[in-house]
C-alpha cells in the first residue's frame, strides 16, 4: 500500500479508494445468485429453498419466482406502510409469517392474502395510532383459516368490532395488550378456540357476565387482566367471585383496585363483598331521578294549565250548558215530588189525563 501510494498521487488514489469501497460494498449487500439493481433484488429460477437474508437495505422490490421456497418469513416492521393493497400478497403462497409492526396503516384490504394463503403468526402491533375504532373487518374477509398467533397489542382499538375473530377458526394466541380497550362487546371472543389471550394494561373496569361465561366454557385458556383500571364497587362482585373460584387468570395476584380511594392498590382476590359500597352512588342517582320526576310533574301542570287558559271560553260556556241541564232535570224532579205529595193534585192530574 505504501508503494502504491508513492506511484499514484493522492487525489487519484483517493478515488480508486472510494470505487472499490463502493464495489465491496455492493458485493457484500447482493445475495448470492441474485441480481442487484438501485432498488431492487432479483433471485428469480435459482433453485432457492427460502428467502435471501442478506438483502441490500436500500431494498424496495424483491423478485423471487420460480423457486422452490416452500415457507416464507416476511418483516416489514418499521417501514411507514400507510396501506396494504389488494393481492399485496398474492405471488406468495407459502407465506407463513407476516411482520407489519411499527407502521402507520391506514387501510389493510380485505383481498391482500390468496385465498388459499397459509399464514399462520400475523404481528400489528403499534399499526392503528389515533384511531378510536381501528378498521379490523379484514379479519372476517382476509380468508385467514390458518392463523394461529394474532398481535394487535399496543394500538388505539378502544372497541372491539363484533364478531372480528369470528372468521378465524384456528386463532390460539391473542394480544391485546396496551390498546386503550374499555369493553368487550358480548360474543367478541366466543368462537376462536384460544389458548393464550393478553388484556393487560387496557381501561378495563369491569368484565360483562357474558364475557366471563365465554372463558369459562375454554377451560385450557390462559388469561392475563393486570395493569387495568378495576373499579371495586358494588357491580363488581361477580367478577371478585369468578376471580376466587377461576384458574384461568395466571396474574391473579396483580389485580388490584383503583378506586374507591380507600381500597386503591388493594388486590382484587383480597376484596370481601362487605367492602364493596354504592351507597353514595345510588343516593346520587335516587336524587336525580327525584329532581328529574318534579321537572316532569311540573311540566305536565303548566302544559295543563296552558291547555285550560287557551280554551277558558269554551269551557266556561260547557259549564254553563252543565248547569242548565243540570237545573232543568232537578226541577222536573221537584215538580213530580210536589204532585206525588199532593193527593188533590194526583186527582187533578189524573182526570187531566183522562
């Protein structure tokens, strides 16, 4: 090197320098049998049993038809995807693994996976941010019969579709961990025969009865709830029981109150039904509906009275009619008593008559 540089002057050797660091580089980044271009990587026909690994990371299309893969891993994590068109997926049959966390997706088709598609472990963790209710409806419509591993952790789902796993037959592995969930809607969970499902750290309160009664029909399913909101109150006591007398909950001993401030941090299974009070509460609700009866009560008197004011004319020549009516019956009475009293009156009225 040192002769090399007596013999070349410095301003060309600094250029040989940087063609050959530029043609190692582009050496090492291309995969053996493929071609490499400015964006993209072709290993078309070349016998390949799996996806190069070493790929350039300047990568923007990756050809590799005509091979014999028979299972493919694919990560996209990280990458801004905002959308996943239709038949996104179509050129890969055998794709088993799908990685698509840590993008902004915005819109995932429904007809991005072949109909007769074998993925079976899909991650969409941190995909929807800012979005109350996530459009997960390709689930139903995605024809993903072999899915196994689901991984929705870490978005803002808030809701959960109905029935959005229920077009998913062979889902044993659910997260749902960190994604601002506040309820399960009746029958969420019902068809997927899980094994594993992560509701941590969601605004969970309280559990519906349907839902618990779904869990307790899936006795192999494990369930993690710590790091919720739980509040122990009076409409809680089925879920405290369920919690005492259900092994499905493996952090049990990590459920704890946040309010009432005087049970705060106190574990759920330590809570006795004694404790848990509404008595404030439905006081609070006894009033309103009390103050909300006198508003009605009262708006029904000034309706009435409005009704009688509006039409007083009327109702003052009924009355009127009512008591002339009323003073021409008695009198007919007062008449006919007078005559049955009388005798001389009964005989005059009777030869009158005659």
């Amino acid at each position: 090197l040192c002769i090399f540089a007596l013999i070349v002057p410095n301003y060309d050797m600094v250029r040989l320098l940087f063609f050959f660091l530029a043609v190692i580089a582009c050496c090492q980044g291309c995969p053996e049998k493929c071609v490499c271009s400015t964006h993209t990587v072709k290993c078309q026909n070349q016998d390949l049993d799996e996806i190069p690994h070493s790929l350039p990371n300047n990568t923007k299309a990756l050809f590799v038809t005509g091979n014999n893969i028979s299972r493919i891993n694919l990560y996209l994590s990280g990458n801004e995807l905002e959308f996943v068109d239709a038949m996104a997926f179509d050129k890969l049959p055998s794709l088993v693994r799908l990685d698509l966390s840590n993008n902004t997706i915005l819109d995932l088709s429904q007809k991005a996976f072949p109909v007769d598609n074998k993925v079976q472990v899909l991650n969409l963790s941190r995909c929807f941010h800012n979005r109350s209710l996530a459009d997960l409806s390709f689930l139903q419509q995605a024809n993903l019969q072999q899915l196994t591993v689901l991984d929705l952790s870490n978005n803002d789902l808030v809701f959960l579709p109905d029935n959005v796993f229920s077009s998913l037959p062979s889902l044993e592995n659910l997260s749902l961990q960190n994604s601002s969930i506040i309820s399960l809607q009746n029958g969420t969970l019902k068809v997927p025969p899980l094994h594993d499902l992560d509701l941590r750290d969601n605004s969970l309160r309280q559990l519906p009865i349907s839902t618990m009664s779904e869990f307790s029909q899936k006795p192999g399913l494990h369930i993690r709830l710590s790091g919720n909101p739980w509040r122990c109150d009076c409409f809680i006591e089925d879920f405290l029981s369920w919690l005492k007398n259900s092994s499905q909950i493996t952090d049990v001993q990590n459920l704890t109150c946040v309010e009432p401030e005087e049970l705060r941090c106190l574990p759920l299974i330590h809570i006795q039904n004694s404790q848990l009070k509404c008595s404030g509460d439905m006081e609070g609700v006894l009033e309103t509906s009390y103050v909300f009866l006198g508003l009605v009560l009262a708006l029904i008197g000034v309706i009435f009275l409005l009704v009688l004011y509006l039409n007083r004319k009327g109702i003052k020549r009924w009355m009127y009619n009512i008591r002339d009516a009323c003073r021409d019956h008695m009198e007919g009475y007062h008449y006919r008593y007078e005559i049955n009293s009388d005798p001389r009156l009964a005989n005059l009225s009777i030869n009158s008559d005659v």
